[in-house]
C-alpha cells in the first residue's frame, strides 16, 4: 500500500509539473491537475492540500540528492578529485532535476514567494565553498563559481543549442571540470 501511495504521489507531482510548465503555476488549479490524473480532488487532497504543497514535495524529492552531496562533500579531503566528483555529482543531481529547475527559472516570482527558493540558495553556497579554496586569488575563485555556474547553464539554456543532448551534457561536464582543474593550477 505504501508503494501505490508512493506512486500515486509521484504521478501527482509529474502530472502538477508539466500543467505548472504549460499554463504557469498561478494559473493551474488542483481541480485542473485532478482532471489531468483523472481522480477526485478529494483523492488530491489525500496528498496535497495547496500547489505550493506539491512544489515542495517535488523540490524536497529532487533536491535530496543535493543534500546528500552537500552532507558527502563535507567529509571529503579538498583535493582536486573530490573537487571534480562534487562537480559530477552535482551535474547528475541538476540533470535528474531538470524539470523543476525549468519550473523555478520560468516562474521566478512565485518561487520567491515559495519557501524553496532560499533553501536551493544556499545548497549551491555550501557546494561552492567546497570547491573553493578561501585563500585562492580572485582569479581562480571565479573559476569555482564558473565551474559550478557552467553546470546550470548547460541544464537550462544548452537544451537551445542544436546538437546530441548526451553530447551537450559531456561537453558542459567537461567545462566546469576545466575550470576546476584551472583553478587548483594556478593555486
């Protein structure tokens, strides 16, 4: 029972994602979202009373392997291998998460209403610090920031340059794992 229930909400959320992506979050109703899933809004209301409930969930499930990251990055030696597997883990987790990130970019103002939009703020700013040297000259702090920045970009804007998306996705992994390697260099 669990696992249905699980699915179920998982379906809700999917379904939630691409009305929010097609007619924007205000203008998407949980009347509409039970339409589309073909269930009551009662049988809606069994797993999420509000949208900014189900944008939640979807954020709390998707941004779990960020925390994981976060919580894994902080036990780890700063060497430039530990620095390059945040970074491919990092683009792993932006990948999966793709559809949500697309949701906060197109729909800024809600998200800043909404209470995810500080907590992914500061995922990115605890990453950052561990691929960052505190003593590095400005230069190679910017390639930090760059190498993770690298990793954003190629998520939402690259899906706009004509191409393999495998390939794209390799080709912005190797960038940002560039600019690492060009910050500890110099270092």
């Amino acid at each position: 029972m669990a696992q249905a229930r699980g699915n179920t909400r998982q379906r809700i959320q999917d379904v939630a994602l691409e009305l929010f992506a097609e007619q924007g979050y205000e203008k998407t109703s949980l009347r509409e979202i039970a339409e589309r899933l073909d269930v009551t809004k009662a049988a809606l209301y069994y797993h999420f009373k509000t949208k900014e409930d189900i944008i939640i969930g979807i954020f709390q499930d998707l941004a779990r392997p960020i925390d994981e990251l976060v919580a894994w990055a902080g036990e780890q030696p700063r060497t430039l291998e530990t620095k390059k597997e945040i970074l491919r883990r990092y683009h792993s987790a932006l990948t999966d998460a793709a559809p949500l990130f697309r949701f906060m970019h197109e729909n800024q103002a809600t998200v800043r209403d909404l209470s995810i939009g500080l907590t992914f703020k500061e995922r990115f700013i605890a990453l950052n610090e561990f691929i960052q040297e505190p003593d590095a000259p400005m230069k190679d702090k910017v390639r930090a920031v760059s190498a993770i920045f690298a990793l954003h970009a190629g998520t939402f804007f690259m899906q706009n340059v004509e191409g393999d998306p495998e390939e794209k996705q390799e080709a912005v992994l190797g960038v940002a794992l560039d600019l690492i390697e060009q910050a500890e260099q110099a270092s």
